[in-house]
C-alpha cells in the first residue's frame, strides 16, 4: 500500500519533475524538426509572394497603414520599411535567406533571435494577411528561443562532431547545463502546452455551432472560393456523404480529446497520425500550408527521441533491404546474360 | 524557471476565454498585441459566403464630362492566383480579409448611418468642382462621440486609397472617383448540394462615390499593375474601361 502511494506523494512527484526538467534535454529531434519545418513553412508563404512582395507587405501596401500603426507593434516599419522599394526589398531577401540558414540550421542560436524579429516585422506591415498559422508561428518561435533546435539534422550538428573528431577545446557554454536543460523543456512544455490550448479551444468554439455536430462542417470549407486550389478535386470529395462526416468527426473529437488521448501511448500515436494527416489535406486541399506545417512542427513534439531513432532505423533498413533486393535483381539479369551467352557459344 | 512556464500557460488559457472573464482585458493588454491569440479556427460556424470585392471608377474625358467604367472584379482577380496552384502567393487573402474586416466595421453602425455610408462622401465645392465631404463633416452627419463611426470612416478611408490605386492601375489613367460594392455568394447547404436550382440569391451591398484623394505613386501604381498582369487580367480591365455608357 505504502510503495505504490510512495512515488505519487507530492514531494517525492516535485522531485521527479526537478529531475525531468534539469537533468537533460529532452525530445530534441522533435525540436530539430520542428527547426526545419517552421523553416519550411516560412518559406512557403516568402517565396510564392516573391513576385507580389510590394504589393502585400511593401510600399504598395501603404494604404492599410491607417489601422496597421495602430495594432502597437513596435516594430511597424522599422527593420521592413514601406517608404523605399529598395530596402523593402533587400530586408525581404534577407528575411529569406534567413529562413533558409534556419532551414540547414546554421548558427541557429544567433539566427532564431533575428529571424524571429524580422518575422514579426513583416506581420506588423498588412494585418490582412495574418491567418492562425502565422500568430502561432510567432508565439511558438519566441518560446523557442530557449529550446536547442539544432541539435541533429543540421549544419550545426555536424561542426560539432568535426570539431570533436578534431579534439577542439569545446567553447565554454553560455548557461551552466542545468539551467539551459531548463530553459530548453520549458520551451518544450509552452510548446506542447500552446498546440493543446489550440485545439481544446477551437473544439469547444466547434462544439457551439451545428455544423461540426451534425458533421458537414468540411463540406463548407471545400466551397470557398479563397481556399479552392483545386475545385474539381473540392467537388469529388464533397459527392461522398461518409467522406464528409467521418473527417468533420474526427477532426472535431481528435481536437477536443487530443490532451487525453496523449496520456496513453497508442492513442497519442493515434492522435498524433491523424492530426498529421488532417494538417496535410488542410494544406493540400485548402492551400494553408504555413499554418499546416506549423502544426504539424508542434504535434511531432510529443514523438520522443528514441520513436525517432526507431523511425530513422526502420527507414534505414528499408532502404538496405531494397538495396539488396536490386542487387539481387541484378545479378539476375547478369545470369541470364551468362544463358544467352553460353547458348550462342553452344 | 518552472513558475515562469507555468504563469505564462496560465496567461495563455486566460487570453482564448471569452471576453468579459475576470483579469482577461488585463493580460490581453499586457500581451498584446505579439502574444494576442484567439483559436476561433472554422467556429463556431464554419464561413458560408464567398465574399468579393468590386471597385469602378470615373474620369474626364476630353470634353470634361465623366465617363463610367464597369464593375471590375478585384477580389476574383486576385484569387486566381490560387486555383491550379498548389501553393499560392498570399494575394488570394489581401481583399478578401480587408472586405470582410470592412464589412464588419459597416454592420456596426446603425441602420440609418448605415444608408448615409452607402451614399456618395462628395459635395460640390465653391469654386464649383467636386471635393470629397471632410472627416469633420462626415463624423458631424453621421454621430459624434460615437467609437463606430469612426472606426467605420477609418475603414472606408483606406478602401478608398486601395480603390483608386487599383483603378488609376487597371485602366492606366487618372482617376477622379472611386466606388465599390461587396458580392456575397454561398453555395447551397449540405442537402441540396447536388441540386442546380441555386439556394442563396448573390446578395450585393453598393457603397457610394468617393473622391480619389489618394496619393498615386508611380511604383505603387506598378506593384498594382504587375498584380493584375500575373493573374492574367489586364486586357479585360482595359476593355472594361472604354465608356460602356
């Protein structure tokens, strides 16, 4: 009785959080994805505006400044000014270049800070523009700051490892382990915190209107024009009743149950995978690929590191075995020539 | 650290409750506006309407009388960029986002400032021309000390500059007045989506004749013109712009 209420007692549980929270760094590859993902998503709204850059965020779109100015953002045509086409345009292609060091994550602890600011210069040029995807992106990011974002998949990781392999004296870190192991899962835990937040509440705002209940709620979103990229595709899938139903249910329910369904293993991969997929017809079908990739970044921060490296080996040794599989094919192809050739020799 | 984390969670739920919880307006202020958050994402209601903006214009022909062009569809024009492409540039959401903001300020107001906004803001001047009715005016005739009206007016005034760029850039000349109207169409309900009898008429809300006070910048005048070239509309515009009368 004694030993199972033991590791539940109030102290003994403050001890255990201590321990999880200073002790190390945890789902690093999940942040390392989300690094490149958030970068992806960036890039998807900066490149595609590319051409019509002036006309969103730039001098062309002086005529929203009137209610622009005052949404308070200090840094209101500041670093991203309206009044010269030039420097618009050189802060826009630094913006970009930008996203992409971030995206190979190269000096990642000096670029977040930057990248974060400029990001939010933009925002604060045309509110017309700003959907969910892009408020969560900027909350998210500034609670990243703190998080080690680098630590695989990156330029980063890899001059760490040369410059280990070179037995380099590794510089002396910023904060003592213990407090940026802190800093980094409390990044970890705003962010798991935040995607909960969004879907708990947009559930229950989903739960007050008819058309989430009575499941035709997706049948709605496939007839507007400004999310239409491909409308044959739209109409298709709209024909088929189940079709609509089952995804406005389980978008719905998945949302609103999504911190419950995390506490136990398979319904958090359960949780996990449908919100992925959700998230990548939301982006595919209704064209909102920054806000999809944002949230998909924040749901793959409950997949843990050893998930991933299982994941990684799994792929791994898919590709080996089809690796094997084409040599194997090949030295088929070669017997046969030893046929052809031994028959023409007869 | 941990109490850190644990207040700005609790600051973060306190910002999506709805509004008139206690402490809310509090923290909203403190966060606002680069920690604002509200997840009302497709909800309660998912959008219904499809709504459009449409702008014309007028100007002097040689003789000095006005000439009329037809309606020209910005919004539609602008959402081509997305049908076909599987990622859009974000012009499929400037008007269509500004349209529905302005549309919301214009449901604020009362019926009868509401009649007065869809009529023209121009009067005659004393030297005989036209001038566009002062702010002054404008907020006398419609309502003093009323929040509303000049967060409408602020609106208005911006669709105005937006309205004689984009027309000064379709029909590449000078411009005197602009005037727009907001297209609403909805496609049928769930139930009788497979029917061709149409369920929702196309309800549309013409506003009156502004003054084209705006100051037209040639490089402005060309992000606009480049915009309508890329979405393939720059002919039909020019068309649109003979007298049609």
């Amino acid at each position: 009785m004694n030993s199972v209420a033991e590791p539940l007692r109030p102290s003994s549980l403050f001890a255990r959080f201590t321990d999880w929270f200073t002790r190390e760094r945890h789902m690093t590859r999940s942040f390392s994805m989300l690094r490149i993902l958030y970068a992806l998503a960036m890039l998807s709204i900066l490149l595609p505006s590319f051409p019509d850059r002036s006309y969103l965020w730039g001098p062309a779109s002086w005529w929203v400044e009137p209610e622009a100015k005052r949404r308070g953002f200090i840094t209101h045509n500041v670093l991203i000014t309206k009044s010269s086409e030039f420097w618009f345009d050189i802060s826009y292609i630094a913006l970009i270049a930008l996203a992409l060091l971030f995206l190979v994550g190269f000096y990642t602890r000096f670029v977040t800070p930057v990248l974060l600011i400029m990001l939010v210069s933009l925002q604060a040029n045309n509110p017309y523009l700003l959907n969910g995807g892009d408020v969560l992106m900027r909350i998210t990011l500034s609670f990243m700051l703190f998080a080690s974002l680098s630590q695989h998949y990156s330029v980063d990781a890899w001059l760490r490892k040369r410059r280990q392999s070179r037995a380099v004296q590794p510089r002396r870190p910023l904060f003592p382990p213990h407090l940026a192991h802190a800093l980094h899962n409390a990044a970890l835990m705003l962010g798991m915190f935040q995607i909960m937040l969004v879907y708990v509440t947009s559930a229950i705002y989903k739960l007050m209107g008819s058309e989430w209940l009575d499941g035709t709620a997706f049948y709605y979103g496939l007839t507007l024009d400004a999310f239409a990229v491909l409308p044959m595709v739209n109409e298709l899938i709209w024909q088929s009743s189940p079709v609509i139903y089952v995804s406005t249910w389980v978008a719905l329910w998945v949302q609103l149950l999504f911190p419950v369904m995390l506490l136990w293993r398979p319904s958090r991969i359960t949780a996990v995978i449908a919100m992925l997929f959700m998230h990548l017809g939301i982006a595919l079908l209704l064209s909102l690929w920054a806000f999809s990739l944002v949230m998909i970044a924040l749901d793959l921060l409950f997949v843990r590191d050893q998930s991933w490296q299982r994941l990684g080996n799994r792929f791994i040794n898919l590709w080996s075995s089809i690796k094997v599989a084409r040599r194997f094919q090949q030295f088929k192809v070669n017997d046969s020539n030893l046929n052809k050739v031994g028959r023409t020799e007869a | 650290m941990g109490a850190i984390t644990v207040i700005v969670m609790l600051a973060s739920v306190l910002m999506t409750l709805p509004s008139g919880t206690p402490g809310r307006s509090l923290v909203a202020g403190v966060a606002s506006p680069y920690y604002s958050q509200n997840w009302r994402l497709f909800a309660p209601h998912i959008m219904k309407n499809n709504v459009k903006l449409e702008v014309r214009a007028q100007w002097r022909d040689d003789d000095g009388a006005l000439v009329k062009t037809d309606w020209m569809p910005v919004t539609e024009i602008e959402q081509r960029a997305v049908a076909g492409n599987p990622m859009p540039s974000r012009t499929q959401k400037l008007t269509w986002n500004a349209t529905q903001a302005f549309q919301k300020r214009y449901r604020a107001l009362e019926s009868e400032q509401q009649d007065r906004a869809r009529d023209t803001f121009i009067e005659r001047s004393p030297d005989g021309g036209y001038r566009a009715i002062s702010d002054e005016a404008l907020i006398a005739e419609l309502g003093e000390n009323d929040r509303a009206v000049v967060r409408y007016l602020r609106m208005d005034y911006m669709l105005t500059r937006y309205a004689t760029v984009f027309a000064t850039a379709a029909l590449d000349r000078t411009v005197e007045r602009v005037q727009w109207r907001i297209v609403t169409t909805r496609a049928n309900d769930f139930t009788h989506r497979f029917s061709d009898e149409q369920q929702f008429d196309t309800k549309t809300t013409v506003f009156g004749w502004r003054q084209a006070t705006a100051k037209v910048d040639s490089e402005r005048v060309a992000a606009f013109t480049h915009m309508i070239e890329r979405n393939g509309a720059k002919d039909e515009l020019r068309r649109g712009a003979s007298p049609a009368q």
